[in-house]
C-alpha cells in the first residue's frame, strides 16, 4: 500500500502575501486525490511543502509519520526516495537525453546494471509512447512530450507516493485521457498514494476517489469524491461548472466571501438559507462515472474507498464560511530585515557549499567542465584588460616619480601595484562579470523550470552537484588567470615605462627585486582564491534564489554582478589594509 501523508493545520506565506492557512487533511493511502482551486491559490506551493522543497511558517506534514517541517535535510532527502514527481512543464534536465533523464533517478540511487536500468528505462518510456525519441534532448521534443518523459521518470523508481502538478497541461484532449487512464492504471499496479493538481474538470469528475478545493487561503472542502460533486456549494459547483458569474471572480482581488450578498441574477442568494444556484452553475446531479484499470480488473484502493464511504468513516470536510472570509495577514518585515535574511542566506550557502565539497560522490566532471567554461570565457577578456591596466600604472607612476626624483623606484611600485592590487581585481571583475554572469543564468534558468526542485526530489544535493564545482571552478580560474594578468601587468608596465618614457631596463627590474617580498606575490593570490569564492557563491547564490519568468533571470544577473563588484572592492580594502599593517615592508 502506498505512503501516508498528514497535514495538520499548514500555513504558507511569501514575505507579506499570505498563500493559504491551516491547511488540514489526510491523503487516503493507496487512493487518488485530486486538488482543485482557481489559478493563485497556492496548489502548487502546497505540493511543494508536502516534498519539503518550502518551509511553512505553522503546522504539521508527516509523511510516513516523518514531519517534513522540522525534519532534518537528510532526512527529508532519504524521504524524497519515495516521492514519485511530476512537475508542471516536466522539469527534465536540459543537458542530458530523455532516455538519461528518466534513468538517472535509477542511476543515482540504485545499484542496478545498466542492462537493467535499461530495461526498465524502455518500459517507463513505452508506457507513456516516448520509445523511439529517447535519445533526443529536452529541447528537441514539444511540451507534452517533455511533461510525459517527466511522468515516465517519476514512476521509474516505484514510488509510494505520486505527486502531478497540472498533468494534463499542454496536451490535447486525447493525450489528456490517456494520461488519466495512464495514472489509474499505475495506481491499481502500484497501490500508490496519489494527489493529483488540476484545472481539468473532466479530469476532477473521472478520475479520482478523493478531490479538494483551495480558494481565498483556505481548504474550502475536502473529501470523498462521491460527496463533494454533489454538493451545492457555491464555489465548489462554479468551478466545477465553469460559470464565470459567482464568488470567484477573475483574479483572486475581485473574489468574494461565501458570505457575501449577491443582487438579482447572479450566481447565488445568501438569503435563501440555502445557497440556490442558477441553472448554468447548479451543483452535478448525477455522479459521472469513474475511470476503471484497462485490464478491467477492480482497483485495491477504489475498493477500500467504497468501504470507506460505505461505513461512513470518509466524510466531507467544509470549511466554516467565517474562516474563508478572513484573509490572514503574514508580518511585513522592513527592508533591513530583509537586507540582513540575504547575508545570512549567503553565509548560510557559503558554509552549506564548504561542507558539500567534502562529500562523496564528488562531482569532478562536472567541475572540469566548469573551470574549462569560465577560464574560456574569460582569459582573453583579462588579458585584454591587463595590458592598459598595466600601462596607465607605469605610466602614472613614471611620471610622479620622475618629478620628486625617484625614477628607480618606478619598476618596484609599477610591479608591485600590478601583482597586489589590479592582477586580483582585473581577474574577479572578468569572471564575475563572464563567468559568474554565465553561472548565475544557467542555475535561474533551472530553477525557474523547476529542475533545481527536481533535483531534490530525486534526492540529489543541488549544492553539491551544481554549486561546489561551479565556486571551485571560479576559485581555480581566478587563481590561474591571477598569475597570467600579472605577468601580462608587468611585461604592459615594463614596456610603456621603457620604451614611452624612457626607463632603464636593469633599474625597472632590479628596483622591484630590491624592494619585493614573497609575501607580496602571496598575497595577490590570496586574493585571488578569496574574489573566485565570492564570485562563484554570488552567482550561485542569485541564481538559486531568481524570481520566476526571463525577466527575473536577467534581475538575478545583474544583481550578481553588481553585488559581486562591490564585495570584491570591500574585501580588497580590507585585505590590504590588513596587510599593510601586518606585515613590514622589505628593510624597514
């Protein structure tokens, strides 16, 4: 029999806009339970706080008696195991085929042979009608192929429980009723516990035991699927209707309390006692029949449910119509508080990525590709930078120490401003603003397609697998074209200081080994170690956390480069004043 999941009064909001409150109910084990509720209620955040993947502010989620609220992670990790996912645009990864997405669930947690993984792979994509395009990429094939290889890979691993946010979007109607057919079949094979999101009113009616409805922050109602469609209330039977007169209006502003008075001709009278609903949205009469298995045998969970309903032990749940009425309002917190959440979510990362980088399996590849990708996007972009940044210190210098008459100095100030000051800074600003803008692009990209969350669902540390090796690869970078910008710095200084102004080679150099340390050079690459993490944890950092949709994306990258560059100033200052301070220069 499938899991058992447990909601005791959830509360869910996002900063001051509260999603929906006390939130209760009881998914019948081994039974399909469909959530309904108009568009902004929340019924996507709602599956995402039952998987953990949100942290609500009140209330309790067992699953398998485990509390997903105040669960550890590795807890909540090994619970995922047996989460069978699908999400709303299917949330495959971009960079590998579908035959690869729908294995790497049994690759990453599984220690079967690749024969077998094969085999099953092959079934679960025959089972939806991808065999034949598993080797294209997510973005080879439409939106309902990408949703049905994402339903293949959530049945992959045999869950206990199955989780469908919007399946049928983006299929036709045809498709639409092969999906339904397609969840009732795995359901009488599995015996999963099953809760289905969907607008879909034919897909309400047909295919589960149970159904629900969100609307104005609250559980309106909640139970047996026989029940609820024959109620006659108000919200319940407009929805289930479709008429666009009645409490829910076109956006959750113009929506109306239960208990709200209507005038002459729309969709109820409070007055009657008993709301009276006009023909076009009156509550279904006859109970439409309820899809079967194709194999025509009785389901083991539409069996148990009928008894259920049958012993009066499955009732239908309404929700007092004073609650739905009351919009509770979440704490608004000031701009600093919300400043001070950020730092702390930075560190937080900072210190969760540094613990990651010691775990195995440790993601080298990937960390290869990285380092290839930002070094590659960024040496020229440096070395171009280096050669004028070299120049104007020889230059400047050149010419202030010509006028006080110290014109042997000029080679040891010209090197050491290159190799402590512009070598580091040159390097982090190129792959911040290269790099770091790439990172933080591809890991929004992600999380707005929901791959981040896939991730964690399938029990795979997106910090580990996505982050450590990005901030790594920013870290060598940084290091490697540190050493290259100074080289490039000093050889720009050494030709414009003595060929443009008319230098002395032997002084150029022999004043800067005079005067040089080897803590000099070591501090440059400190630096250079130090302004890599900040880039790579920035960008990361951004990327995780970006605002849904492209235009949140591209605020994400551009908050990632400016907050980059003024960390990168901030620290430098305080890495040189600590250095001056500390450390005595050569003969003093």
């Amino acid at each position: 029999m499938g899991g058992t999941v447990e909601v005791t009064g959830l509360t869910k909001s996002f900063g001051s806009q509260n999603i929906w409150s006390d939130v209760t109910l009881t998914l019948p084990q081994g039974e399909i339970t469909a959530l309904l509720g108009p568009s902004g209620t929340g019924k996507s955040v709602f599956l995402k706080s039952l998987m953990g993947l949100l942290r609500p502010e009140a209330g309790v989620c067992l699953v398998d008696g485990v509390d997903m609220v105040k669960a550890r992670e590795s807890q909540r990790q090994d619970l995922r195991k047996r989460f069978g996912v699908l999400f709303q645009d299917g949330a495959l990864f971009g960079s590998m085929s579908v035959f690869d997405n729908v294995a790497f669930p049994l690759r990453a947690h599984t220690k079967k042979r690749e024969s077998e993984i094969r085999q099953i792979t092959n079934d679960k994509l025959d089972l939806v009608g991808l065999l034949g395009q598993e080797h294209k990429l997510p973005g080879e094939i439409s939106g309902g192929m990408r949703k049905r290889a994402g339903l293949a890979r959530s049945l992959v691993t045999e869950p206990s429980i199955i989780l469908c946010d919007e399946p049928d979007s983006g299929l036709d109607p045809v498709r639409t009723a092969n999906l339904a057919q397609l969840l009732v079949d795995v359901n009488a094979a599995t015996d999963a516990t099953m809760l289905v999101v969907t607008h879909n009113i034919e897909l309400a009616r047909t295919l589960p035991d149970n159904l629900g409805m969100l609307y104005r922050r609250h559980l309106v109602m909640f139970g047996p699927r026989e029940e609820f469609l024959l109620t006659d209330h108000p919200v319940v039977s407009q929805f289930m209707s479709g008429d666009p007169i009645g409490p829910i209006g076109m956006s959750e502003e113009t929506d109306h309390g239960i208990n709200d008075d209507y005038v002459e001709g729309e969709a109820y009278y409070p007055s009657a006692g008993v709301a009276t609903v006009r023909a076009g949205a009156r509550a279904i009469e006859v109970l439409p029949r309820q899809l079967t298995p194709a194999s025509g045998a009785p389901r083991a969970a539409a069996e148990r449910h009928g008894s259920r309903v049958a012993s009066g032990a499955a009732t239908l749940y309404t929700a007092d119509d004073d609650d739905v009425d009351r919009a509770p309002r979440a704490k608004v917190k000031d701009p600093v508080s919300k400043a001070l959440d950020q730092v702390g979510a930075l560190f937080a990362l900072g210190l969760d990525t540094f613990r990651a980088a010691f775990r195995r399996p440790f993601a080298a590849r990937e960390l290869l590709d990285q380092f290839w990708f930002v070094t590659s996007v960024s040496w020229i972009p440096a070395m171009l930078v280096a050669i004028p940044f070299g120049a104007v210190i020889a230059l400047q210098l050149g010419t202030l120490t010509v006028q006080i008459g110290a014109q042997s100095f000029t080679g040891a100030a010209s090197v050491l401003a290159v190799v402590q000051q512009a070598a580091p800074i040159v390097t982090s600003l190129v792959i911040a603003g290269a790099g770091g803008a790439a990172i933080c692009a591809d890991l929004g990209s992600r999380t707005i397609r929901d791959e981040i969350d896939a991730m964690r669902v399938i029990a795979i540390d997106p910090i580990q697998a996505l982050v450590v090796p990005r901030v790594l690869a920013c870290i060598l970078a940084a290091v490697l074209l540190n050493g290259l910008v100074s080289v490039v710095g000093v050889l720009g200084g050494y030709f414009f200081n003595v060929i443009i102004q008319g230098g002395t080679p032997g002084a150029y150099l022999s004043s800067f080994t005079a005067l040089a340390q080897l803590s000099d050079l070591w501090v440059g690459e400190i630096k250079a170690v130090l302004f890599g993490l900040i880039a790579g944890l920035v960008a990361a950092f951004r990327g995780l956390n970006t605002k849904p949709g492209p235009k949140g994306v591209g605020e994400a990258v551009n908050q990632s480069v400016v907050v980059t560059f003024l960390l990168l100033f901030f620290v430098n200052f305080v890495i040189t004043t600590l250095y001056l301070e500390l450390v005595p220069g050569k003969g003093a």
